[in-house]
C-alpha cells in the first residue's frame, strides 16, 4: 500500500511560483520500484499529464508545461517536488501525485492551484 500526501497549492498572481510537494509514505523504498508523476485536472476537463519522474531519475515534462515547471525528488525524504514558475491562469487545476508500477497506480488527493490577478 502506498500513501501520497500533497502540498504546496494556493493562490497565486499570472507571472508568479509555486512549489508543490507530495510525500510518499509506504513499507517499501518507493522510488526504487515506482515512477513518480504529477497530473492536473481543470474544472470541466480531463485530467491530463504534467510532469514524470522514472526511477533513473529522468524528468519527462509535457509541452503545455515545458521551460515552466521541473520535477524532481529527494529520496531521502521520499518526497517529489513540482516546481512551477511563470504560471499562468490556464495551470488552474487540482494537481494530483501519482505513484506507478507497471498496471498498478497510487492517487493522491491533491492539491489546488489557482492562477488569477
């Protein structure tokens, strides 16, 4: 079983950063075995892919968010980080932390993030 805790969301002006964080509380060395990724889903839309960690430490980014935002993690403290600059009112959305292996995913609750002036 794998527990995923996000933070870091709020409010924040077009122009401005943000860092979400998403701890990875589990039995086992988590970020060994399972890539890392964090998903958004706007009012309305379908969630969609952000950002991917694999366990070589590669950080996949999606062109929407491409030059904008980084993804990274310490393993030591089994968190994954977003770190997101220039946001714009189109980022509004709750960003969700995933944990994957093969056919098996693990889901946070989220994290709200809203781009607005």
């Amino acid at each position: 079983q794998v527990l995923l805790v996000e933070s870091g969301g709020g409010l924040v002006q077009p122009g401005g950063s943000l860092k979400l964080s998403c701890v990875a509380i589990a039995s086992i060395n988590i970020f060994e075995f399972y890539d890392m990724a964090w998903y958004r889903q706007a009012p309305g839309k379908q969630r969609e892919f952000v950002a991917r960690m694999t366990t070589g430490a590669i950080g996949i980014h999606s062109d929407s968010v491409k030059g904008r935002f980084t993804i990274s993690k310490d393993n030591d403290k089994n968190t994954v980080y977003l770190e997101m600059n220039n946001l714009k009112p189109e980022d509004t959305a709750i960003y969700y932390c995933n944990a994957n292996y093969h056919d098996l995913n693990y889901w946070g609750r989220g994290t709200q993030v809203t781009v607005s002036s």
